[in-house]
C-alpha cells in the first residue's frame, strides 16, 4: 500500500495486511502529488505524477526511484488524475485545462533493463481551460476501446476510439497471422493503433434535475444552478463498472450530493440511482458481484447488471451496496464513531477480500469484506 502527503509531496510504502511502514521515498522537490497509479499487470511498479507535470516510476520490489520524466503543461497548468487500463498496457492522465494524454511504458526492444515513456495528447476535448477533469478511466483497446472522464463543472463524458476500416483489418490481420487469436491476445498498446479518433457517445451533467423531480421547471433549475453551478467541485468522479455484467454502465459521484448515479452510457440513460444514508459520498470503488458471489455463496439475478458499490463518506462511514438495473440493496456498513474525520481514500483488493481506509485524520483502516458477506442474504 502506498500513501502520499499531497502538500510535500513524500510517498510512504506500507504492508498491506500489518500496515507496518517499509520505506519513505522522499518528494525530491518535484511538487505535491496528483495521483500514484498502479499497472494491473505489474504490481512491482507505481507512476506518481506531481502536479507541475513530473512522472516518477517507482520499483516497489527494489525500492528504487527507475525514472522521471516531465510532461510540457501550459503556464498555470497541472496534473489532477491518472489512471492504467486493465489490460496494464496503456494510461490515462488528466489536467487542470480539461486536457487528457493517454501514455505507455515501452521495455527497450534491444534488451536491457531500459524503458521507454511515450505519451500522446488527445486534441479537442474541451473547448475550453476553465473545466479541470477531475478522474478519468479506460478500458483495454482491442483495438477498439473507450475513455471515461468527468470534469469539475459535473459533465462526465464518455469516448469510443475508432480506427479506419484498412486500419482495423490490417491489425487483425497482423495478429491472427502472428497465432494471435484469444481475446486477450488482442489487447494493444496505443502506439500499435496509429492515429486515433475518439468520438463522444455519451455525455452528460451530474446537476441536471439530481434528485429526480418528475416536473422540474425554471424555478428548480434556478435554484439548482445557484447551490451548485459556478463553484469547481474537485471531487466529481466517474467510473466504469467491473466485470463482464457491467459491460456498457458507469458509476458517478460528487461529494455535493448524496448520490451514486449508475448509467447504461450506450443508450444515455441513468438507470438506477443510490440514495445514501444521510451521508455524502468521498470515495468510490465497485467491484464485480458475479465473482464475490461464487466465493461468499450469494444469490445472483441472471442476466444484467451485477455490481458491489462500496462508498466511502464525509461521515467517516463506509457503506456496501449490492447494484443492479433496477435495484439497490444496503448489504453492509461501518459503525459511526470509529473513524474520526471524513473518508479520503478507498482500496479493495482485486477479489474483494479486503478493503482498505484511510481518512482525514491520517488514521488507515483494514476491514474484512468477504467474510462478512457471506451469509447475508
């Protein structure tokens, strides 16, 4: 586990399961830390990116610094978030300006312990520097793949990359003759794809009609724009659903609200929307229901969408949800008056075992997840 001061921008390395500290990588001067990103297909490795557009890799196994490089940001431009693919081949990154670079590390094809950084700038995604993105996904490019970023006015936008008809053949085709045929085989790095074009399917405003009034006329939308429009929120997020039965749906969250809102974004429709508990949301993580079920021997609805939403608060309070289309169902929670302070930061492990908690106050917490589902329902 790896925890960050924003301000001085040290970096500490915790073990997972005793918390026990194991090194302190000093800033070096390069600035408060944006975000530290993690390869799902290379746990060895973190990207810390500083604000004023420093990358530092980081070797976790030889507690070493690897690299550092820089990206050219504009005058008054810094880094707010990043984020890997899936597949651990590509990532994501995110400004102050609303622009978003998507990048790759590359092992030097002529042996060696070398790598080489490659980052490309997405043209026209805002129209203006006024909206900072505020998070941002992808999924793994096969070699179609889509972004996810939401932005500090509360639009989220989804992108799906298209490739030119020759173009897309001939890949397949330099593939399948490489013996390349499984699903996974053909997972790309964006330097593969040549030119990219990423057009919009899906957008849209986490403040238009929030609570879902039935009849909402000029006065509430009046009234909307006055509590939340013209002030940056910083903690807007969105985020792809996990696994296979969420294939097509995001989660969204904005700690001015007391809601998760969950989206098909292929027929632009919000489709369920969960009511928190007199709480406002800090942090999100969702994980896929269909594989905690087969270990915590949990019923399953056939068919849809199958999700575990754990929801980090202002309250100090962490909140499981089970999530489909249609319904949601509180399954777990933490006590009141355990955490002092809000919610700053949520990690489950890749099987749902755990989870992990960290708050204002600098206190981590480690919660068993899967055990206490077991049963329940």
């Amino acid at each position: 586990m790896t925890t960050t001061q924003k301000e001085t921008g040290d970096l500490k390395l915790y073990a997972s399961q005793t918390l026990d500290q194991i090194m302190k990588f000093p800033s070096m001067h390069l600035g408060p830390v944006a975000f530290i990103i993690a390869s799902p297909k290379n746990k060895k490795q973190r990207i810390v990116g500083h604000e004023r557009g420093f990358l530092k890799i980081l070797a976790i196994d030889s507690l070493k610094v690897l690299a550092i490089y820089q990206i050219d940001l504009q005058d008054g431009e810094y880094l707010t978030c990043g984020a890997y693919s899936p597949s651990g081949l590509n990532f994501a990154i995110g400004t102050s300006f609303g622009s978003i670079y998507l990048g790759m590390i590359k092992k030097d094809p002529y042996g060696g312990n070398k790598q080489h950084f490659c980052v490309a700038h997405v043209d026209k995604i805002s129209k203006t520097t006024e909206h900072a993105v505020t998070s941002i996904q992808l999924t793994t490019f096969d070699p179609h793949g889509s972004l996810l970023a939401a932005f500090d006015n509360g639009d989220v936008r989804v992108w799906q990359s298209t490739l030119q008809k020759d173009l897309f053949e001939k890949l397949i085709a330099m593939r399948q003759l490489g013996g390349k045929k499984s699903k996974k085989a053909m997972q790309m790095e964006i330097s593969e794809m040549g030119q990219v074009q990423f057009d919009v399917i899906d957008k849209f405003n986490l403040f238009d009609n929030p609570h879902g009034l039935e009849v909402f006329n000029e006065d509430d939308e009046e009234q909307i724009n006055q509590l939340y429009q013209g002030r940056a929120h910083s903690d807007c997020e969105a985020i792809f659903a996990a696994g296979s039965s969420g294939v097509d749906h995001l989660f969204a969250r904005v700690g001015a609200l007391p809601y998760i809102f969950v989206r098909n974004y292929v027929s632009k429709q919000t489709v369920n929307k969960i009511v928190l508990e007199n709480c406002f949301p800090t942090s999100l993580c969702v994980l896929d229901y269909y594989k905690l079920s087969m270990d915590a021997d949990l019923p399953v609805t056939r068919g849809g969408l199958q999700a575990m939403c754990v929801v980090g608060t202002k309250e100090g309070k962490v909140l499981c949800y089970r999530v489909d289309a249609t319904e949601t169902k509180l399954l777990l929670k933490t006590r009141g008056g355990i955490m002092f302070g809000e919610v700053t930061a949520l990690s489950t492990t890749d099987t749902g075992l755990n989870f992990l908690v960290a708050t204002s106050s600098g206190e981590v917490f480690l919660y068993e997840l899967l055990r206490n589902l077991i049963g329940l329902e």
